[in-house]
C-alpha cells in the first residue's frame, strides 16, 4: 500500500483518537505496521459485513462448511469464528 506521511497521519488520528504530536513520535516502521494492521482488520471486517448483508438479503441463515479441508466457497465454521474472535465479536452457541 503506498501512502504519504500526512495520509499516515490521518488514518492513525482517526483510527486511534491520537494527535499529531503523538503520532510524530512514532518511527516509519511503527507506524507503517500500524497501518497494514488496520488495514488487515478493515478487510477482515469488510469480509464479515459483506457475509452477513449477503444472508439477510438472501433470507438464508449463515450456513458453515464444517470440513475445514474442504475448497468449497462457503466460509468454514471454524473460521467465521477465528474472523469474528480476531474482530472482538463474542460468539455464542445456539442451544
């Protein structure tokens, strides 16, 4: 990804509530691997939504490829769940 200092700036202001002053503390390392650590979360959290608005839209239920050897397209149970953990979600068990 191929980003100015003062785009860094902005995405880290934003992203974090930090100041500039506080920002520019920072060396280019940690603030370029902040940045790809967000962008990483926003793809993941993207990939979600994305999922979730497809099932409503659908009117079918999130169904999960429960074979996590499988290629099948459908997102494995096991990792909507690392997805969601990785998110904060909390994961709870239909009884």
């Amino acid at each position: 990804m191929d980003i100015d200092y003062t785009d860094a700036i902005d995405i880290l202001a934003h992203e974090y509530g930090w100041t500039i002053d506080y920002i520019q503390t920072l060396s280019l390392v940690e603030i370029d691997s902040l940045i790809k650590k967000i962008n990483e979360r926003k793809i993941l959290e993207w990939t979600v939504e994305c999922y979730i608005i497809n099932c409503a839209f659908t009117g079918k239920n999130p169904k999960f490829n429960t074979d996590e050897k499988s290629n099948d397209k459908e997102i494995s149970q096991a990792g909507f769940i690392q997805l969601m953990k990785k998110l904060g979600g909390k994961i709870e068990k239909q009884s």
